[in-house]
C-alpha cells in the first residue's frame, strides 16, 4: 500500500535535480540499481526537488541525447557509470559531446594515478587508464579517494550543472560524502532538509496497523509510509524543516500516537532489529541466553552473533539436526521422540529445559519445526514450528505456530527466528512490568 | 571493472522496449528499485532491445508526459507501480491521459475482487479498492493472482503498447509469468534469445581472472562478463542464438576454456552455492558433516541447513561462544586455552577433532576467530582466524587466515563461512583424485 507523500515532485513547475546510471549491464538485468537508491536518499536528506531517474547503456549516440534531453529540464544532473578505462566507458566524452565541447588531458591526474599504483607497471602511452584524466577545460574534478577514476563537477550552460561518478558504490560514496555533498548543499539545497524516523513493529501485520492509523497517514507534514517485510512492518515518518531538530519536533507527536496505540507491538526505531534489541535488554537484566536449534540450524544463534558485542549475553548453543544427535546432545528420551516425534510441543520443552540447563544460563530457547520443502504430512504439515521458552524460576512457555506452507524454505526459518526473539522480547517486558 | 558488451543498444536506429517505474517512495530513496533489473532480466531472456529505463514520483502531470515521450521513441512500455486504492495511485489515468482517452470501470473486475477479499468486508459506493477497476475502453486485462490490482495491455497507438504492473514485486512475477511473458515472445521477440550461463569461482581474486582471459573479455557473441561478491567471482557468459540449444554451443567453448584455465577454483555454475556443492559432494560419498564454531556463531551452520536436503549430511554442531562452553561441551582442556587462547591453531584443531568424535561424524569444521569490531590487540587482530578440518583417517588440515580488519563483523563472519566450505570443498576434491 502506498500512501500520500507530500514530496515536492507535486510542484511541477520547479525544476529540480535527475539522476542518471550509465551501464549496458544495468539494461541487461545483470546487476540491481543500488546507486540510485543511494543517491535519492541524500538528495532527499538534503531536501532537493528529485523528479525523475533514467538509465542508459553504454552509448555515446544515446547518452548525449539524454543529457542534452536533462538539461532542459533540469538543473542538476548526477550520473554515475562510465568513467572506466574500457573502451565501454564513455560518459565524460558523451556528456561534452552534448554541448559540443573537446575535452583535454590534466597532466596531474595522470601523475596521481601513476602514483595510486605504483606498484604497478603503467605504460605511459598505451595504458588504458590515460582515458581517465581527459575532461572539459573548465570541470572541476572530484578525487577519487576508493579508485583512480575521478569525477566531474560541469557547469556547461548556465543554470544546469553536471555531478560525475563511477558505477563502484563505494568509490561513489567516498566520492559524495568527501567532496559533492558540501558543494551541492551549498549551491543547490533551500535550506530546508528531510530528516526521518522509523518505527519497527513485529508481531501484528501491516494491514491490522495501517486500518488503525488513516488520520496519520494522510499528514502532510511529516508524511508517514508503512513498509512490510519478513516479519516486519516498518513505519516511516519523514518530516521537511530547516534543521534536524525541528524536524524531531514535528516527528515527535506522531511517534507518540503509534507508541500509544500499538505499545508492546513496536520493539524498536531505525537501525535496531528483535536481535539487537534482545540482547539490550537481557545486558541490562545481567541474564544469558542459550540455543537449542533444529530446523532453523543455526540462524536463530547467527541472528544473535552477528550483533557486536552478542557475547556478553550469548554463551553458545547446540544444533540437533538429526534425532541422534537430540537424543545425545540434548538427552531427550528416545520414548518421547517415538510418541510425539521430534516436531512436538513435548520434544521442544524438554529441549529448552535441558539446553538451559546444561549450558547453565538463564534464559534458554529451543524450536523444532518442518522449514520444508519436503518432510511434512497432513498432521504435521510443511510450516509447523513449535517453539519453548525456558527461564529463571521454571518459567516455561510453548508457542505452536502455523506459517504459511506456500513460504520457501529460508522464508519459513527467517520468520521462525523472529518469532522466537520477539516471543523472548514481550516476556522479558511483561517481566519487567 | 566493464567490459565489452554486445548488447543491441549498439544500434542506434532500432526502436524498443522501456521500462518506466512510477512511486515516489523510489525518489525518496525509501526502497531500492528492484523490479526494473527483474523486467531488464526477462527482456534479455526474450532478445528484446531495450534502451532505457526511467522512474518518476506519483504525479499524474509527469507520469502522462513521460508515457508521450515514451510513445514517440519505443514501441513497448513496461510500467510498474501506482495500480493500487490510494489517491497516489494515479497510473491508469494518467496513463489514459497522455492519449486523451477516457477510463471506464469494468464491472466484472468489482465482482472479482469482492469474491478474492470475500471475508472483508467491502462497501459497494466507497470503498477505494473499486478505483482499480477502471481501464481505457479497449485495454485488455492483466489478472493478478497474488492480489486485487489488475494491470492492462494497452494498444493506445498504432506500434505502441504499454502493459502496467503493480509495484509489489510478487504480483508483478506472477502476473508476467501468468500472462505477459507469452504475449511479449508472441508479439515482440524477433526470434532470437539471449541465454546466460554462470560459472562460480572461489579462493581466487576478480583481477587474478580477469587479467588470464583478457582474450575472453573481448568476444562479442557470447559476451563475458566479470562480477565479484564477497568471497566469490562469477563470469556471466551471454550468447545470442535462434534457441537455447544454440546459445549453448557458443557458450561451450569459452567454458571449457575457463575450466582449463582456472580448474579447482571453479565451484559451480548458475544456481550453485559453495554449501549446496558441498552437501552434493558428502552425498556422492555417504559422509557426514558437524561443526564446532565460536566466532561464525551459527552462520556456518545456517549456510549449510538453509539448502533442502542437507539432513542427510549436516548432524548438527555445537556453538561454543563462550570459554565456559569450550570447555564444557567441547572438552577443551583449561590449560590449552590458558597457553594458546581461545583463537589459536592449538585450540581449533582440538574443537574439530572433538566434535568429530562426540558427534561421530566422517567431517568435522571447527572455526575460532575475531570477528570485531572490538576483541582484537596486535598479536590477534580483528579478522585473524583459525580453522580446522577433521576427516576420515585422522586426516587434518588446519588454516590460519588474516581477513582485512576494515571489514566488518558481518562480512569476516562470511568470509570465514565461504573459506571454510571451499576448504572442505577443495579437500574432497583432492581425496576423489
């Protein structure tokens, strides 16, 4: 669902700010377009007028055309891809084609590339990087910190000014962040800026959120945007003002709104994830945790372990894929595994119970389901996950889920391990209480 | 780095596809626009020519004058977003509009979308979900089987089509495989296809490939193309032919080509991944697989268990976090871990040889590093790690490794996952001589 975003690409009038990617392989379907993700996102934090994005291949003919097309309409155009050696990157040379204008060599970006690899045997009439330091006389250049490909920065009729960058996302960032961004704020931004927050919600859907809040979402100022992924609804509340601060002012009451109306559902704001969260919460407690993993076969442990910082709450855990190893590892009773099976609420109790015991820690988790595809039955059908919960003063809780058996594999173990942090999450809360 | 692309967009004159993405959640930099590379994919399968791609804001003004420019220069147009309920979703009727053509509803799209949300319920005059039943009078109907937004195929002038698509990615699959797919091979291929085959690397850097088949790179049917991702290198070989048996036969000899030149560091090709080469390969041979891991903290487990089927090779593990469990779970004498530490040759080795035996398995990884950002001193800096193999006939292999510190946590836990699965790999591989 989308929902009304009060961007200014309402004011048709304005001119404003394009992006364009150069790349064969872009048109291809080789590779996904994360540059111009990228570069919305701090043309939106500098609050530009962003209208529209184009990608080409790597035509002379065509690229001309386009920024010829651009600067009609536009006045400023970021482009990156092209600035390669290979006789396939032809961006600087298109783009001065479109206002007839020769490019010339600059001498010192020759001798800076000889001096970025001196370790390698350059050929100073052949090499193919020579390409590279040949530009409009009066570009400025852009250094390239990551790369020996610099960057342009062109005025080439009054009112529309070119940005160059390569296609490598992170010459492009060390790029932009080094050189462009001043130049642009100070050239090219109102002084206003976007600044955003967002919200993180588990355990309710995407759906049963957005039906509770239709006043909020039809704000204009800040304008709020749920996402739904995996497990996850994410609201975004994006606010224009003439500084971060006041942008957090206007955030602020909306922020209140849905931590009212949805409280325990919301575990956390941007950056934070269930795991990061967890593991906050559990540091403060001074309580550990330990895993008792079959179908998710490690992730819940590596969901934890990739949070720096994971060891001081995390001791380790054990993956019993095979009944053998539950009965050797775990010691669950060979009688058990007969009657109800491995995927059982009895069988995951008595995981939890004995993994936290042995691996003396405080809270324990175990979870035994069917991911799929094959290896489920009518009774017990792909996407039955029992989960249990073991903590301090015998504390034991067992959750029977049903995902959806049309999910893949990897869907099905990913929305396990949420499950089994966001249960720890609200138990943890309701102990806090 | 690019290389040579024989890709159409070479000739000039042809007219061909376009792909236009409309939200303005795309300009703002909130999501990454991943439907364009999945429609530029598909278009190559089918041969189209396909020159460029654009993206605008949810503004009916510029969706309609795009959509006329776009008319004058293509003669296929692939839209995708703003089909929904909300008063953002304007693309139908802008769409109409660049034609000065009016919208009608189609009654018997109403009737379908009450009986597809049969148990909400819906009003008949206000419900907003009605507005995505009204198409230009001739327009043909996309159904959608994941969800209630149809899309059209649309002939508004004569050589020029326009098929719309919603912007939820699932629909867009599922209506272009249902439906799109044959209409466009029917009406717009010329016959030819373009066919991919990719061939994966492992333990060998892009330009150690690259520079040895400089010859390759510059082929023009089949294309060969470089990409590199953490810890792996594949070269994409794209041929032009009548069909894909064709295709197969250029492509042939450049891939003997590259298996001569570059043998074992060849894993696999296309959907292939090191742990699913791997479980294949212990399969073959009837053997088992379990690790101890600390620092991978259940990634190299999670690689392994997130392929179908892998039950019948992978055990289990034991994820020793912390000394205590190192101790206790994977009887690591105390003194050993005073002498050498936790991280050292001495200590991995011991956690593989154990496990193997605890666990009575044919194959043991253990794995002991640091993964950072913090934990590191100068003797053991951050992305130092110890890895050991245990296997039949007490055969061991043990592996030091120093991985970039200015990595982060995330990516030297891969890095550390990917080594250890190719150095399995490459030992079975050896032993099968």
């Amino acid at each position: 669902m989308k929902v009304n975003l009060n961007h200014l690409s309402n004011e048709p009038t304005q001119k404003g700010v394009e992006i364009l990617s150069i790349g064969t392989e872009l048109l291809l379907g080789n590779i996904v377009n994360t540059n111009s993700q990228w570069i919305a996102e701090q043309l939106s934090s500098l609050g530009l007028n962003h209208f529209r994005q184009s990608t080409v291949g790597d035509n002379s003919a065509r690229i001309s055309d386009l920024v010829k097309e651009i600067s009609s309409r536009s006045n400023l155009l970021i482009t990156t891809g092209g600035l390669g050696p290979t006789p396939d990157d032809l961006t600087t040379e298109a783009i001065a084609k479109s206002f007839n204008v020769p490019i010339y060599e600059k001498p010192y970006l020759w001798d800076e590339i000889k001096q970025k690899l001196r370790n390698t045997k350059l050929n100073n009439d052949t090499s193919s990087l020579r390409k590279q330091c040949f530009f409009p006389k009066d570009a400025k250049i852009i250094n390239n910190p990551r790369g020996t490909a610099p960057g342009m920065i062109w005025e080439p009729i009054k009112g529309f000014t070119i940005l160059t960058f390569p296609g490598v996302p992170s010459e492009l960032k060390a790029m932009w962040n080094d050189s462009a961004f001043d130049f642009i704020k100070k050239n090219f931004s109102d002084g206003y800026v976007f600044f955003s927050n967002t919200i993180k919600f588990s355990g309710i859907g995407e759906s049963n959120i957005t039906e509770k809040i239709d006043d909020i979402l039809k704000l204009k100022n800040p304008t709020v945007a749920p996402y739904a992924n995996l497990g996850e609804v994410k609201i975004r509340i994006t606010a224009k003002a003439k500084n971060e601060s006041e942008a957090k002012i206007l955030i602020k009451p909306v922020k209140e709104k849905l931590k009212n109306e949805f409280s325990e559902f919301i575990f956390g704001e941007n950056d934070d994830n269930l795991a990061s969260v967890l593991i906050k919460k559990l540091l403060q407690k001074k309580e550990t945790l330990v895993f008792a993993e079959s179908c998710t076969g490690g992730l819940l442990s590596s969901s934890i372990t990739s949070i720096s910082g994971s060891s001081k709450v995390f001791k380790g855990g054990i993956i019993a894929y095979s009944n053998e190893l539950k009965k050797s590892l775990l010691d669950i009773p060979e009688n058990q595994l007969k009657k109800f099976g491995a995927v059982s609420k009895e069988v995951a109790e008595t995981m939890a119970i004995n993994i936290k015991q042995k691996l003396e820690a405080d809270w324990a988790i175990s979870i035994s389901g069917i991911a799929g595809p094959s290896g489920g039955n009518q009774e017990k059908p792909v996407g039955l996950v029992y989960i249990s919960i073991a903590g301090p003063e015998n504390h034991i809780t067992n959750i029977k889920k049903f995902f959806n058996p049309n999910r893949n594999r990897n869907e099905i173990q990913r929305l396990s391990v949420n499950l089994c942090l966001n249960s720890l999450r609200l138990i943890l809360l309701s102990r806090g209480k």
